[in-house]
C-alpha cells in the first residue's frame, strides 16, 4: 500500500536533516560553482555524474506520481539548479579530458559499452539524443508552457470572480476562499514560471551539442599538436571519451526534459499519471476490442511476425470481454457487495431530520423575482456577484464593519422584475427593475426631456424614468444620469447597510474585529475588555455611532475613547457621547464647506425646556413632554428640512451636548437622516452659519 500524503509530510518534517535543510541546499549551490573552478578527480566526477543521473530519475518518477501541479511548484527553480549541475559537471569532464585524456569509469563506460565500442555508433545515438530531446520535446514543451502560461493568466480573473460568487452565495468560508484564492494566484505563478524554466531545458540542449564539439575538435588538436598523436589515434581516443560524456549528460538531460513536458500537458489531470493514463484508456471497451481485432488481423497477414501481434491482440481483447461483460475478481466482488449492503443499511433508518436547520437565519437576504435571474448569472453576462463582492468591500472601508455574505435566492412569489432585501428574515427594501432598460435620473439641469415610464429610484426615492437601450446615449447628451439595472440593486443594498449597519453588526462581528484590533494594539484592548466594558457593552456603543453613520474603521482609537470615558462612567450613552468627542473631526469633516459648517439652532427657550424634560431611563435619556408640543415640533422642524434641502444643504442641528442624545431619540423615527451635532463636537475653528432656528413657533 503505498503511504498516504499526510505519512510522507510527516516524515519531511521529522526526519533528522529537516532542521540543516536550508543548510543543504545553500552547501550544494556552492559546490556546484566550486566544480566548475576547482578540478575534480575521476573518482570524485564518477561520484557526481551517478548523483545527476539519480536527481534525474528522481524528477522524472516526481513528476508522474504527483496528482497535481502545485504539489511540485518548486519545479521551476529546481530546474535552473539541475541544469546548472550538469554544466558544471560537463566542464569539470571536459577539463579531464582534454588535459589528462580520461574521465573516470562512468564516462568511459558510456563511450564503450552503450556505444558497443564503435564510435560512430556512438555519434549517431548522441545525435539521435540530441534531435530527439531539442526537436521534439523541448520544443513542444516550450510551446506548451507557453500556451499554458498566457491561458491560466486570462482565465485567473474568471477563477477569483467564481470564488467570490461562491463566498457570496455562503457555498463557502472566508477560509476556503481565501485558500482558493492562494491556489488560484499559485498557479498562474507556477506557469508563468515555466514558461521561463523551459528555456533553460532548450538551452541546456543547445549548450550540450557546443560542448560536445568542442571537446572533439579541441581533443585532436591537443593530441596531435602537444601529446605527438597520429590524427586517427587522437580521434578515437577523444572522440570516444567525447562521445561518452555527452551520452551522460544527454540522458539525465532527456529525462529532465520529459518531467518537464509531463508537468506543462496535466493542466487538466485530476490524478497522477499512471492512474490518468489507466482509467482514460480503459474508459471504452469497444475501442479495445477493434484494437484488438486490428491487432490479430495484422498477425496472420503473411510475412508480418505473428506471435508478438498475436500475444497484443489477445490482451486487448481480453481487457475488453472483462470490461464489455463485468466480469469482476473476487476483491471487486467483495467491494460490491459490501457497498451494497451499506446502501440497504442507510436506505433501511430514516434520515433524520435536523430541527436546528429550521432555525438558522441568514443575515442579510436578496430575493429577486425569475426575471432578474440574468443579473446574477454569469454565463448570461450578470455582474451582480461582483459588484456584491465590490459592496462589501467598499463597507468595510467606509463604515469599517464586516458585511456578512448576502445569500440570493429566486422567489416564485415575487413578480418577475421585483427584488426583495431581508435583514435577519425582516423585509428592510423592495424595488422592482425593468429589464432591457436603463434608469435615467434628472440631476437638475437637463436641457431636454425625454420620453419614458415614469418610477422612483429605490434607494431614495428620486424621480426617475425607466428608457430602452437606444435612448441611453440621446439621455446623457440631454445631461440625465444613466444607471444600469446592476448598478441601481447594488446602490439600494448599500444604503440598505448604511441604515441598518447597527442591526447588522453582530457581538460575533465585534469579538472578531477587537481580535483584529488586539494583533497590532493589544495593550488597549487587554485594559478595556472584559475588566472595564464586556464585549455586549462595546457591540451597543458601536451600534449607537453606526445608527449616526460614523464609521468605525479606527477601531483602536474608538476602544481607547472608550476606556478613557469608561473609568468615568460605565453608562453606554455617556461612553459613547465622549467617544464622539474624541472623534469630531471625523465626524465634522463631510458637513464643513470651505472652513464653514450651516446649521440648523434650537431657539433657547426651546432647548431650556429640554434641558429641564430629561428623564433617566435604563435606555439613556429621554425627553418627557406633552404630545401637542411634540407635534408641533415635528411639524416645525419637516419645514425646515425641507427649506434646508430645497436650497442644496445637508440638515444638521446643534444643540447643547445634554440633549444630543435624547433629541435625536425623538427626531430620528420621523427624520432618520437628520444629523445632530452637540456645540462640543463642532471642530475648533470652523465657522458656523445659521440656516435657520428651530421653535415651538414661526
């Protein structure tokens, strides 16, 4: 039986050498290059000549018994080293021979006994080598690793968007992505690799036939001019030798160059080369047996040899009767029919049914309509799986959260252009897409109408008009804004995260990025959790700055803001008002123009009565006043924004830091959009206009 994978890791890595590996391999370069300085005895040249052939072997068998590519990614780099091996040995043989007329015992065993000690026998099977290994397979090697190389490269975008489809779908982990992801960017490194690795096979090639000439050319004039030779004598004695150095370089060099033709054509093996080669070729009996019918007429034709054609022609023939008839040995009966009886046993006990599996729910939901179907299919052009993946990245750029993978799942119940997005099974966002068509939204200061069907934008409900194809360029002349139907899904889920981020964000989410946070600031972290605030606490002062839309990339910062203010108070509300101060910047940054922030005040009878209708609650401050007056305001304050954002400003109100909290708990069921900023949090500096003041009265 031969030893598992996870048998042979074992031993690597326990072996008593594993520890001087680097050591060993640094100590062979090195002597490889003191080769091809220092001159090397016989013996020792008869030593290292038995070792390349070896190492050659050894690649060869390497590379058929692999079940795939990457488990032999050091190929490429091994392959310089190897080829560097056997030139340096053919300078140290060709040192020998042209200054001592010898070799050692592998060369002249080589030159005499392959050879059948005729030279020109010897020449043509040196030719013959070299024709073979230059012509045919390094040439067709190097075409492969080629062809192979540019191919995975213009698949590797297709590759990583499919494990992006997949991470999306929750068909996989963020781990076994991310594996995908190594094997995939691996690969196209491997065969970019060699593409380069096979020119050093072609060269090597190259450099064998030069090096072979030279020796014969320089040989006879060493023997003839200094060693007094006659001409026939000095060929045959450095021809031979001659002769046999290159037939032991060309042999480890022609096995180099099968390993390397093995390794570029099993792009597509899935096993290693024997098993490949054994299921594929015994995958048809009938191709058998008209093999083996060909076989047996071309034996009994007169003059053919009839016994080698007959003896072929009948194991064909009997592989094909076993595999045409089943006919099974006793190991496969057994097999058979212990499968047999597992499949009764499985089939005879019910399944039983999972309850748990009823209660999973999923985060976040996209149901879409049958219509929609091609916005997510890839083979029909959809792109929505990557601009999905694309979303949650830019999320966690921006809000500084992990958005958990959206699960999309077709709905019969829904029309067929209509999508529905769940957060935690509850409906958050519906619209509805004209397929075929283009959104085109008026910003403003188009010069000319358009016909088209009149809708909403679903993100935010703007005006907008469904057009056809061929209105899409008359549209953006016209100055309209043109979406594709991708682009509008992918911008309602992302408003959809920015107003549910708190909902989304999960205590497990919050245990995973304080561990993140712990990597690079781990003292901020140990002081804060558990011994001041438990991870709860944190995950609800996270909520409160997401609700407000303030990011929360700069995690260390904000855990360090909240352990400066949780020695003070314990209070999540407290916590996070002084955690907005800590942050104002941030905070004040998107709303100042040109060093200038417009505001909305609250009139100072207004916020007094607030200040004295502050109630404690167990859920922060609130404000306790009678309903007509709250009417009032709300009323008031709908004008406002309104005049506000007629005028192209972003609604904001300042008010005293005492009541930050409790106003924008009674304004945010009915403006949940109105930013409400405490005069503390404005930055130092920055000029503050009033747009208008909000109060009980006109």
């Amino acid at each position: 039986m031969a030893p598992s994978m996870q048998s042979v890791k074992t031993f690597a890595k326990n072996n008593p050498f594993s520890k001087y590996r680097d050591s060993i391999v640094i100590f062979g370069i090195v002597c490889i290059v003191l080769i091809m300085i220092v001159p090397l005895p016989p013996v020792m040249l008869d030593v290292c000549l038995t070792f390349m052939i070896g190492i050659a072997l050894m690649v060869l068998m390497t590379s058929m018994v692999i079940d795939n590519v990457l488990d032999f990614s050091v190929y490429p780099g091994m392959l310089l080293v190897v080829t560097l091996f056997r030139l340096a040995l053919n300078i140290a043989s060709t040192r020998l021979i042209l200054s001592e007329g010898q070799a050692g015992q592998v060369i002249a065993s080589f030159g005499s006994y392959v050879t059948a000690g005729n030279i020109i026998v010897g020449t043509i099977m040196f030719i013959i080598l070299v024709v073979i290994q230059f012509v045919v397979i390094t040439k067709g090697s190097t075409r492969i690793a080629e062809v192979a190389a540019r191919f995975t490269l213009d698949a590797m975008p297709g590759k990583q968007m499919a494990v992006d489809a997949d991470l999306n779908a929750g068909n996989i982990t963020e781990e076994e992505a991310r594996k995908r992801r190594s094997d995939i960017s691996r690969e196209a490194d491997f065969y970019g690799a060699m593409d380069g690795a096979s020119k050093f096979v072609r060269g090597d090639a190259i450099a064998g036939l030069i090096i072979t000439g030279i020796n014969i050319l320089g040989g006879i004039i060493l023997g003839v001019v200094m060693q007094g030779m006659d001409i026939m004598e000095a060929l045959e004695t450095f021809t031979k030798l001659t002769i046999g150095d290159g037939l032991v370089s060309q042999i480890p060099a022609l096995m180099i160059s099968t390993s390397s033709g093995i390794i570029v054509t099993r792009a597509a093996s899935k096993n290693n080369l024997g098993a490949e080669l054994v299921n594929q070729f015994t995958q048809s009996s009938k191709a058998l047996g008209i093999s083996s019918f060909v076989m047996v007429l071309l034996g009994i034709v007169p003059g053919m040899p009839t016994i080698p054609f007959l003896v072929i022609g009948g194991l064909l023939g009997f592989t094909s009767y076993r595999m045409a008839f089943g006919v099974q040995t006793k190991d496969e009966k057994e097999a058979e029919a212990k499968a047999k009886k597992a499949a009764e046993e499985a089939a005879a006990v019910p399944k039983e049914e999972k309850i748990e599996d009823y209660l999973l729910v999923d985060q976040m939901e996209l149901e879409i309509g049958y219509g929609l179907i091609p916005l997510v299919d890839v083979n029909q052009g959809g792109d929505l799986l990557e601009r999905i993946t694309m979303l949650r990245r830019q999320m966690a750029g921006e809000l500084g959260m992990i958005v958990p993978p959206i699960r999309i799942r077709d709905n019969i119940q829904l029309s067929p252009n209509e999508y529905l997005i769940k957060i935690k099974g509850n409906d958050v966002g519906r619209g509805e897409l004209m397929m075929g068509s283009f959104l085109a939204m008026n910003p403003g200061n188009v010069s000319q109408r358009i016909p088209g069907i009149k809708t909403k934008e679903p993100a935010f409900g703007l005006e907008a008009l469904w057009i056809t194809v061929s209105q899409k360029e008359s549209a953006e002349l016209a100055g309209y804004t043109v979406v594709e139907l991708p682009a509008v899904l992918a911008t309602h889920l992302t408003e959809i995260i920015r107003r549910y981020a708190a909902e989304i964000l999960m205590r497990q989410d919050v245990k995973t990025l304080v561990e993140n946070v712990k990597k690079n600031s781990p003292a901020v972290v140990e002081e804060l959790t558990p011994a001041i605030l438990s991870l709860g606490e944190i995950q609800q002062i996270l909520c409160m700055l997401l609700q407000e839309r303030i990011s929360i990339r700069d995690l260390a910062s904000i855990l360090e803001l909240m352990a400066n203010a949780a020695k003070l108070s314990k209070d999540t509300v407290f916590v996070n008002e002084q955690v907005r101060l800590g942050l104002m910047r941030q905070i004040c940054k998107p709303y100042i123009n040109n060093n200038q922030i417009s505001v909305i005040a609250l009139a100072p009878d207004l916020e007094q009565m607030f200040e004295a209708s502050l109630q404690a609650t167990n859920k922060g401050p609130r404000l306790v006043i009678r309903p007509d007056l709250v009417g009032k305001i709300l009323e008031r304050m709908d004008a406002i924004q309104n005049k506000v954002q007629a005028a192209g400003e972003q609604p904001i109100i300042v008010c005293s830091p005492n009541v930050r909290f409790a106003l924008k708990k009674l304004l945010e069921s009915n403006f949940p959009n109105l930013v409400i900023l405490s005069y503390n949090e404005i930055v130092p500096g920055v000029n503050i206009s009033v747009l208008d003041t909000l109060g009980t009265h006109e």
